[in-house]
C-alpha cells in the first residue's frame, strides 16, 4: 500500500530534446504538427476510403486498413504529449498518466509488428495460391488475422504494464526521452527493476524474431513463385503488389532493430531518442504514403470520391 501511495504521486517530467540548445523547440514543433497532421489525414483517409469504396473490399485493403487504424492510435498516443512539452515548459506528467501513454502506446506497436505477418501471409495466398483466395482468405479467417496482432498486443501491454507497476517510484522524476517508453521509466525507479527489463527484453525478441522468421519464410516462397513464372509480364505485377509492403517492412523492423542495437550509453541517448521520434511519430505518415502512392487502385478510388464530394473537380 506504501508503494502504491508513493506511486500515486509520482510524477515524470520528459527531457525530450531540450537538453540540446542547438535544437530550437519552435521549429521542432512545426515540424512534428505537420507531420502529425499528415499522419492523421492519411491514416483515417485510408480507412475511411478503404470502407465507402467497394472495389477495396477485399482481404488486402481490410488489413491495410487496421494497419493504418493502429498507426493512428499509435501516433495519437504520442504525438500530442510530444507537441505540447515543445511549447510549454511544465512538462510534468503524473504517474498514471504515464503508465498508460506507456500501455497504449504498447498495444498498438505490438499489434503493428503481427499486422505486417498477417498482411505477408494475405500476398503469400494471393500469389502462390491465386485459384484457392477466395475460398482460404474467407472473412472469419480474415477476422481472426487480425483479432490476433491486437490480443497479441494488449497480453504484452498489460504484461509489461503489470510489473511496471510493482517497481517503486518517488517524487519527481526526470527520464530522458520525450514519451514514456519502458526503458526511460524503469531508468528512474528507486527498486530493482531486472524483471521488467528482462521481460520487456523477451517480448520484443520473440515479436520481432517470430515477425521477422513469419514474413521473411513467407516472402521466400513468394518469389520462389514469382521465379517461376513463365512470362515478364507475369512476373511484373506480383513484384510491384509486394513493392510497398516490403517497403513498410523495411522501414518499421530497421527502425526497431536500429533502437535496440543501440548500446544505453549516455552518448548514445540523442540516437535514441531520434530513432525512437521516426518510430513514434514519422513511420504512422510514412505507411499510408508508401501504399497510396504506389497503389493504383487506392489512387483511383481517391479520385472517385473526390469527384463525389466536388463534382466539379
């Protein structure tokens, strides 16, 4: 009970990047507005023209839909903290306010490292099994694809979030990060926070190694097929369905791999901090970007709908 007390008053304040005065705060600031902006009309566009559109009513897009569903949340979970402590200087975010930044923040990271297996698996039937699709990617199928990533990512969540909990914490606490990711919090406990650390360790080796051995046996077979195929043409159109999931593939499990490669050296807090910024805040944009862009059938369903709201465009 005494702990707990303790831990209710708690309170964290984020360094962010103020320690590095060659870093205005003002410009960071509009940079992460407009990157979030972005991140927000580009995820819940996707979303909402993967839904009012019935061409995109297929296994496919209904992944890349909670794909960028979960990035929203994601970024919604951080970005706004981030934007708020570059202009204000009380940074000061309580105890409990922390811990759950902390526990959404989770359950959508992990959700999002399955999400891509899950859409890896859907290319894997599309192009190996072109005949059987529609019979092996029913929506009850469909469905429990994508119920797992996001119990995956709720069972870690609350996981880490327990033992969080059971370390100790006093008065004011300054971690060196500018959102409350598990490393910078357990930083700063007054008690033994090995268990936490070893437990976080785990399940991030086991999410992306899993992830990672899933997409990389999967992709195996797909160009093994593609290979295979008796004409260039043939081959073309599978290259290019995979081109922008590999891509977001890439960028996401470079990124994580990159974090935690990093040593936790005190010279290596502002690498951390930049990859972890990209992580959290750039990726969300970059994903919904990466599958427009490249994706004919988004674009001509954004075209339709725009033709629909303004008619005279």
């Amino acid at each position: 009970m005494l702990a707990g007390n303790q831990n209710a008053t708690a309170t964290f304040t984020p360094l962010g990047f103020s320690e590095y005065p060659d870093l205005v705060q003002v410009p960071l600031f509009l940079v992460f507005l407009v990157i979030y902006t972005v991140t927000v009309l580009g995820n819940l566009g996707m979303v909402t023209i993967i839904r009012v559109s019935p061409k995109l009513h297929t296994p496919m897009y209904f992944f890349l839909s909670h794909l960028s569903f979960a990035d929203f949340c994601y970024s919604t979970t951080v970005t706004p903290k981030l934007l708020e402590n570059l202009v204000v200087e009380d940074r000061t975010i309580s105890f409990l306010g922390c811990i759950l930044q902390f526990f959404f923040a989770c359950i959508f990271a992990a959700a999002e490292i399955f999400m891509l297996a899950v859409m890896a698996y859907d290319r894997f039937v599309a192009i190996c099994k072109p005949l059987l699709y529609t019979v092996v990617m029913s929506p009850k199928l469909c469905a429990l694809l994508v119920a797992g990533p996001y119990t995956w990512g709720v069972v870690s969540s609350l996981t880490l979030t327990y033992f969080l909990l059971a370390l100790s914490f006093f008065g004011s606490n300054i971690i060196n990060n500018f959102v409350c990711e598990h490393l910078a919090i357990v930083s700063v406990s007054c008690s033994d926070p090995h268990i936490s650390q070893m437990l976080c360790f785990v399940i991030v080796i086991f999410s992306e190694a899993s992830s990672l051995a899933i997409i990389l046996t999967i992709y195996i077979s797909i160009f093994v097929t593609i290979i295979k195929m008796p004409s260039a043409a043939g081959r073309q159109k599978p290259f290019s369905t995979c081109a922008s999931h590999l891509t977001a593939i890439t960028i996401f499990h470079g990124t994580v791999l990159f974090l935690y490669c990093v040593p936790n050296s005190r010279n290596s807090w502002l690498i951390v901090k930049v990859g972890s910024a990209f992580y959290t805040v750039v990726i969300p944009m970059l994903n919904p970007l990466i599958y427009s862009l490249r994706n004919k059938d988004v674009k001509e369903s954004v075209r339709k709908l725009m033709n629909h709201v303004i008619p005279f465009c």
